[in-house]
C-alpha cells in the first residue's frame, strides 16, 4: 500500500451501492469479494480495509494487556518467557 495522499470520488446509486475507485482499492489491497469498514466520526467517514483494521485493533488488545501484565518492553517479555520455561522444564 502506497502512503501517497489522493483524491477520488463516486456516485451513490439509488440503493446506496457506490464502486469503489480502482486507485483507491488498490491503495486499500482490496479485491473482489474482500471486506471494507467505514469508520463514521462526526461528518467524516473513512474506508479501510476490513482485514487490516481487524488487525491493528488485536495489536492494540495485545498491547494494553501486555501493558496490564507489566510486559512494556522486549526484555520484559524475553525474561517472562525465559522464566515460563524455566517452570515448564521443572
């Protein structure tokens, strides 16, 4: 995906179906049969792509509640997994 900012645009069809612009599906890794998201805040919408979105929101839970359980940094996480199979070998 290319973070070069652009324009497009398309027209609603009466039942509310629009095509989304070539450029912009490319920009999205979107193809035929893949899912989108429109994310609505105030009177701004924006489109993403479903299985990305779903991706950076587990990233994020993996985050806080590694936070949560004081693993904040790489040596955190090294020394609980060393410490695990420490345990798992007894």
């Amino acid at each position: 995906m290319s973070n070069a900012a652009f324009i497009d645009n398309a027209k609603v069809m009466s039942k509310g179906q629009i095509t989304i612009p070539k450029d912009v599906r490319n920009a999205l890794g979107v193809s035929n049969g893949d899912r989108v998201t429109f994310i609505v805040e105030g009177n701004t919408a924006r489109i993403v792509n479903s299985a990305v979105y779903a991706m950076q929101i587990l990233q994020k839970e993996r985050q806080r509640a590694g936070e949560a359980a004081g693993l904040s940094t790489d040596d955190s996480i090294d020394a609980m997994i060393a410490e695990l199979r420490n345990e798992d070998m007894e």
